[in-house]
C-alpha cells in the first residue's frame, strides 16, 4: 500500500476482497468509463457488481446499455463506499448479451484506490511487518493475542486467527501493548470502535481509536508510520519498474 496525491492504494488481496464483497452486498451503484481515441474519460454507464468468483478471478457486473465493449477492454470503475471515493482499473474478460443490454464480467483488480480521508494518515502493514499487540479487556480479565493490520497516530486496526474479539463490545475501553520495532513499546487505552469476523479468511478483527497518547507515544508511532510508508513505496515503484 501506498499514498499518492491523498489516495490509499491497496493491493492486499484480502484487503481488495473485503472491499470488493461491501460494494456487493451494499449494491453499489458503479460508474463504467473508458478512455477514447483521443484521451478522454468517455463514460459507458452505471452498473452493479453481481458476483465475486474469486476461484476464476473474476467479477460479474449487471447489464449496461451500449455497445461499446469488447473482450480485453481496458476500463476505470468508480464507486464510493461509505462516502468514500473508490476507483480500480479491470479487463473485461466476458460479455454476455441478453435482448439489448450486455453483462460483463472483469478481472479482479491487482489494486484499489481509495481517498485517505483521516486526519491521521494510515499505513496498512499488510505481510511486510509482524508487529504483536496485547490486548487486555479488565472487565473480564482477558487477554487476547494480535497482530497490526493497519495503524496511526489516531488508532488502529488488528487482526487474530488464534483468539475471539467476540466478547469485546464496541465503545468499551480496554488497555493494549504494542510491540514497535527498536523496542519502542506502546501502552495506552483503546477505545473499541468495532470488531468483524471473516470466517472465509480464517481472521478475526477489531479496530480501536487510541485514547491520550502522549507526545513520546505520538512520535513512535508516527515514526513507524512514515517507515512504512516510505518502503511500500519504494516497493510500488520497484514492482511499476520491472513491468
């Protein structure tokens, strides 16, 4: 993941496949557009992501209106999710036409882009980083096991294959232990915003708002942050040199 010009760039497959299943089951409207002769974003029409086959690589888009698409054509999907501008690139790798309109199926993107709409910016480790997170729930002395997803100087996000968020209830307040690299340890109160179970990927998740850090806590943390920034950059632009 990177950020360019305020946008998220995931390429974490599973990251992709969440985001992708919330345009599904949220029937979001998605804008179709391609790129004519001369430059120009030339919009085909509103569709609708129907179905996500993830064995073949692929996604099945309700019917448009036109004519104008052709196997290997390249187009631009724009969406929002939750208010949040989301765009990706595909191929269409199937038509089918039925009386005057036409389905069409695509590859699943490589990579989405998003607006970064925190104040803080975030950094998604993705597998580039194992960072353990302690988390300890008082209320009934519980101790779970987990590990950064994504972070900021404003919160974060973990995940678990080995405990069960369950039992924590969003708003609660709990302590967490975040091991940084360089022995710059974290501890500080978390505030539960909400925790998720995806039980197709075998992971648990819960993300949390950091309640008063203070400024060493900040500086850490930010420190972290612009680290990774900076290699899934460079790593960005390694992968664009060898294509």
């Amino acid at each position: 993941m990177a950020s360019v010009n305020n946008n998220t760039i995931i390429t974490d497959s599973i990251h992709i496949d969440l985001l992708l299943s919330r345009l599904l089951n949220n029937h979001s409207a998605v804008e179709i557009k391609t790129t004519n002769s001369l430059g120009e974003s030339q919009l085909l029409g509103i569709s609708e992501i129907l179905k996500i086959n993830t064995d073949n690589n692929t996604l099945f888009f309700d019917a448009l209106d036109t004519n104008s698409l052709s196997i290997n054509q390249k187009i631009k999907v724009f969406t929002k999710n939750k208010g949040i501008d989301i765009h990706f690139n595909a191929t269409v790798t199937g038509i089918t036409k039925r009386n005057d309109s036409v389905y069409f199926n695509t590859d699943i993107p490589q990579e989405v882009i998003h607006k970064q709409r925190r104040q803080q910016y975030r950094a998604v480790l993705q597998n580039l980083w194992k960072i353990p997170v302690t988390l300890v729930n008082r209320t009934l002395s519980q101790t779970l096991s987990a590990y950064v997803y994504n972070i900021s100087t404003g919160g974060l996000n973990v995940r678990t294959t080995t405990d069960n968020f369950a039992s924590i209830k969003p708003d609660s307040i709990i302590d967490s232990i975040i091991q940084l690299p360089d022995n710059n340890r974290i501890h500080c109160k978390l505030q539960v915003r909400q925790t998720l179970e995806n039980k197709a990927a075998g992971f648990q998740q819960l993300s949390g708002q950091f309640i008063n850090l203070d400024a060493k806590q900040e500086k850490y943390i930010q420190a972290f942050v612009n680290k990774v920034e900076r290699t899934n950059i460079k790593k960005q632009a390694e992968l664009h040199t060898t294509e």
